[in-house]
C-alpha cells in the first residue's frame, strides 16, 4: 500500500454529510473538491508523518476525556514501552504544536497556545448553542476546539483545514478514539460557500486578519450557513473605539501573513457589509504570554519574541500590539 494509497483513500471515506441534510449538489461539489485535495497528502514532506502514524499501536482504551482544560486521548499504561517510544517520536515529529493542551497516553503536549483559555472565553461570553448542531470549525489546526465541542452534543462537527499537515493529527487522534460526529476537511474558509445553506453554528477563530481578502472570505462563511445561523468570531485587532483597519506593511508581528487588523467597530461593520446581522462584540483583551508562549513542543519564537521588550504595547515593527476580540453575529435571512 502506498502513502497516498492510504491516506487519500482514510480521507475520502469520510462522509461529507449528507446524512445530515447537505443537499446532493454540495456533496457533489465537495466531493470534486476532496479529489483534487486527497493527493496532497502524498507530498514527499509529509512521508514522515504518515510512517509514524502507520507504525503507532492503538490503545487498549481507546479512552477520551477532557481534564481541566486538556484534551486527553488514551491513560497512563495503555501502551507498553516500545509503543510509547513509538508515540512520543510522532508527537515529536509534529512539532510545532500551537494549539492545547494535549496528552496522548500519558505524555503532556504542552503546546504554544493555551487554547483552552479562548475556549474559555467563547463559552462563558458567547455561549453558543452547541447541542444538536451542524458545526463547521474553519482553521481547525489541530481539531483541540472541535474534541472541546463533544460535551456539548453537537450533531456533527466539521473541521476544515487547507493545510495538509493537519490530516495527520486528525489521523493520530482517530487512533485513539473515533467519534462517527467529527469530520476533517481540506478544506479552506473560501470553500465553506461550497456546502450552500447547510452549517447551523460557524467558528471562525484566528482566521480573518490572516486573509487578503477578509469580505470575501465572511460572504463565503455566510453562504454556507443557514439563514439564522450563528457566527463565533474570533480575531486579532488593534485597541481603539474608531471603526479603523490597521493594514501593515508586509511584517507585523515579524510575519507576512497579517493583513487588515480591525478595531472593534470596523469589524461590527465588515460583518454587517457581508451578510451578517445582530452583530455583538463580546470582549477585547490583549494578548498575553500567558496564552501563547514557546514550550518545548514548538521549534519557533513565539509572543516575546514578536513584541518591543521595552513597550509590551507595541510590536517589534512599532505598530500597535494586537487585541484578540471575540464576536458573534447571525447570517442575515
Ligand atoms: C492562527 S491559527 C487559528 C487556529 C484556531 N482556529 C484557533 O483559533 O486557535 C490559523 C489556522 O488557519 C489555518 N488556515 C490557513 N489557511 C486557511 C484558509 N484558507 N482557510 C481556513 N484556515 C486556514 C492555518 O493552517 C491555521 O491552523
């Protein structure tokens, strides 16, 4: 059997769900979709990966729990020392690991961010209704929010992620449990449009500061949700009461990938302008090295690194440090 054999194969298996309603012209829309993406998995950087979780025992218990905030797959003893030997080298070889906390079978994966903490957040300031739901989590990583998601009953959770590495954490994760509710895509936040009226609760986490063309990618977001569904919206911002976008040049936060950077009422004004209603901003907070912070699960400089040592409130490039607000809104009707 070869990688993509495999993979590809463990990949398109996946019901895209149907079962839940999706109608039969965006199954075959997202099923043309799945082809084209099922081969990246083979791509000759992402071997290792696919050797490691081939090679990994599964657990006894098959056990999984949440625990103070730590999303625990299998305990302590499930596997003998030689499997251990074999688990801790693939969770290793997946460093960088930037959402958590984790713990395979004993072995703590204390990640860059404690996501914990934004989840944290959503539920006690958002609060949405999670039970009995058809849910897309857009920019999963590596599925911490969806596995938090569980205790709340949803009907099915979708976790969609254009970036190939994240199938093999998602591949790990099923060889401790397997739950038929969560799905994992290749998808990116521009395909949700794909599934047409369909997701009743939308998160999009971390997401929209990172795209180009952020409008587009909300129009998107709302065309896959049913009208009346509902948006958590997290995203990185500047302070500030004006309704401003800081658009950087191209480093902020020593990285290319940040784009238009809302204060809290342009963003009220972005979602208004692209399909969205009943628009609440919940909090603003300042990001602290508390909540993301280099660990020995990841192999990059982290917050410290990215703002002036001498004026936390600035990034090193001298613009305002980032605010993380937290949103919530309805697809207009
Ligand atoms: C800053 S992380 C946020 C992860 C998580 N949602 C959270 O809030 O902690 C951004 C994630 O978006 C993913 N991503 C990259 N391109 C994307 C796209 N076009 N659509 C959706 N997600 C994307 C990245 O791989 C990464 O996992």
């Amino acid at each position: 059997v070869t990688p993509v054999d495999t993979f590809s194969r463990i990949y398109l298996e996946n019901p895209t769900g149907r079962e839940h309603g999706l109608s039969a012209g965006a199954e075959t829309a997202l099923n043309g979709l799945r082809q084209e993406r099922a081969p990246l998995l083979d791509r000759p950087y992402n071997r290792r990966w696919w050797r490691n979780a081939a090679r990994l025992e599964p657990p006894a218990s098959g056990s999984f729990a949440v625990d103070e905030g730590t999303v625990r797959f299998g305990r302590p003893g499930d596997l003998d020392e030689g499997a251990m030997r074999v688990l801790y080298g693939a969770l290793a070889d997946l460093k960088s690991w930037r959402k958590g906390p984790f713990n395979y079978a004993g072995i703590e994966v204390d990640a860059e961010w404690r996501s914990d903490l934004k989840w944290t957040r959503v539920m006690e300031l958002i609060r949405p209704e999670i039970g009995g739901r058809r849910i897309a989590d857009v920019g999963c990583n590596n599925l911490y929010y969806v596995y938090r998601m569980l205790e709340h009953d949803p009907a099915l959770v979708v976790g969609l992620e254009p970036v190939e590495r994240y199938f093999f954490y998602h591949y790990l994760n099923t060889r401790f449990y397997r739950d038929s509710r969560i799905r994992f895509e290749l998808f990116g936040i521009d395909d949700l449009a794909l599934y047409g009226p369909f997701f009743d609760l939308v998160f999009c986490m971390g997401i929209l500061y990172h795209r180009r063309n952020p409008l587009l990618s909300l129009e998107n977001l709302a065309a896959g949700m049913r009208p009346g569904g509902e948006l958590v919206l997290e995203t990185a911002g500047i302070p500030g009461d004006g309704e401003l976008c800081l658009f950087p040049g191209r480093r902020y936060m020593k990285a290319p990938g940040w784009w238009f950077l809302p204060a809290a009422g342009a963003l009220v004004n972005m979602l208004d302008r692209s399909g969205f209603e009943e628009i609440k901003i919940h909090g603003i907070f300042p990001l602290t090295v508390e909540e993301q912070r280099r660990t020995d699960w990841v192999d990059t400089q982290s917050l410290e690194h990215f703002l002036d040592p001498d004026n936390p409130s600035r990034t090193v490039e001298g613009y305002p440090a980032p605010v993380r607000i937290y949103a919530s809104a309805r697809r207009r009707s």
